[in-house]
C-alpha cells in the first residue's frame, strides 16, 4: 500500500486508491512515451517498497494498453509484464477496449443460473 503522503513519489502518474489496493496509471498520445514513463515511474515506486521494507508481488502487475492489439511489455521490478487484452481490477473485468463487456457477461450468466435455481427450488 502507497500511503497517501508518499503518493508525491510519482511524477508522472496518478495512483487510485481503493482499500489497501494501489493501481498507477497514466496517458500519454506517444506511446512510447507512455510505457517509459510507466516504466521509470513503477520503479520508483518497487524502491519505496523496498526502503520500507515491503515487497510488492510483481505477479499482481499488469499492463492494459487502450485499443492496442500488438505485444507491448515494459520492465516492471527486474520483470517483463506483457500488454493483456483483458484484465481484472478489484474483481471487475475491463478490456482494452475499456468496456466491461466480459464482466457484464459474466455476471448475466450468473443471474441466470441462480434465477434457474430458484425456479427450480419453487417447483419441488
């Protein structure tokens, strides 16, 4: 967790908050602009972890670049961390596209399935 009087460390990205989950982001036109400043600034942040003692789980590291379908990795903590077409924040599924389409998805079949079991339920 970035503690809100650290957040200043980061010059060029924001960081959003939400309990103890920390997701940096940033936009830029260029972008090879872009996955540098994400680069640089996600490695100074992997140092305040360290000098707080705090390991950050690179595992949790992900990459979603809007409308990009090509192979994009930046080096994040001594780590490549590939662009992903589709990933997960704060148990919501956000495409590239940055619609929520798969989540939507996701939860319709799930309202059904429960719906389903309810009826069932009703005619035993």
């Amino acid at each position: 967790m970035v503690f809100p009087k650290d957040q200043s460390l980061a010059h060029y990205f924001s960081i959003a908050n939400y309990a103890e989950d920390n997701t940096p982001y940033t936009t830029n036109d260029d972008l090879t602009k872009l996955l540098e400043i994400l680069e640089n600034e996600t490695n100074i942040l992997f140092e305040w972890f360290k000098i707080n003692e705090m390991k950050p789980n690179a595992d949790k590291c992900h990459l979603i670049v809007a409308n990009q379908k090509n192979s994009i990795s930046v080096n994040i903590g001594g780590e490549a961390t590939e662009n992903e077409p589709t990933v997960e924040l704060l148990g919501i599924k956000i495409n590239n596209k940055l619609n929520f389409s798969e989540h939507v998805s996701k939860l319709c079949k799930r309202v059904i399935r429960n719906f389903m079991r309810l009826l069932e339920s009703q005619n035993t």
